[in-house]
C-alpha cells in the first residue's frame, strides 16, 4: 500500500524500524517555521498528519551537534535550520511515530535523539 502523496519532496515517511509495519506508516508533511525562542532556547516549527498540526521543536544544542558546531548567535538560527531541515523533519517524524497521540502534544529533539 502506498500513501504517498503530493510533493515528494514535502514529506517524510515516518515509521521507524521497530513496532510497526512500514505499509501501515503515514507520511508527515512539512509545514511552517515558527522561529527561534530565546527563552526555551529551541527552534520551533510544525509538520502536518493529514490535517492536524504538530508543533515541533528542536533544541540548540541539537541542532548545534547536527551541525558540528556550538555556540551558534540567535540570529543564524533560522538558517541552520534550512539548512538542515530535511535531517531534522526526519527525526521529527521518527518520534512523532513513537509518542503517545494526544491534542497539544509537542515533538521535541534533544542531543539524546540524534543518532538513533
């Protein structure tokens, strides 16, 4: 069965290899960049399944260690990120698959996600 849909490029069949069968897995689509938050140092985006929005975000230092460097200045965030929104979707959808699913839960990557 496939479910892809649309531009290919837009979207993430997300599964990961444990607990589900890949035929049964429903791509995320990306969505909109929210921005850098100062206060929770992370960057904040969102992805849709079907029509439901799922906030994501991602903490600097994650993004910093996807990077290969730390320290990145507030400002160059949101170009970090484009350029590597494509790695960070990824691992977006990968926990999204293994959340438990619920009005106003958040997806969020921390150092500890990287590399799974």
């Amino acid at each position: 069965m496939n479910h892809q849909r649309g531009d290919k490029s837009r979207k993430f069949q997300h599964c990961p290899v444990r607990g589900r069968e890949r035929d049964n897995c429903m791509p995320l689509l990306r969505d909109r960049i929210i921005g850098h938050d100062l206060e929770r140092l992370a960057f904040r985006f969102t992805m849709l399944n079907d029509d439901d929005v799922v906030d994501c975000q991602i903490s600097d230092a994650a993004m910093d260690e996807l990077a290969g460097m730390q320290g990145t200045e507030s400002s160059a965030r949101q170009a970090q990120f484009t350029s590597l929104r494509e790695t960070i979707e990824r691992i977006a959808s990968d926990l999204y698959d293994e959340a438990p699913r619920f009005k106003g839960y958040v997806v969020r990557i921390f150092v500890r996600h990287l590399g799974r």
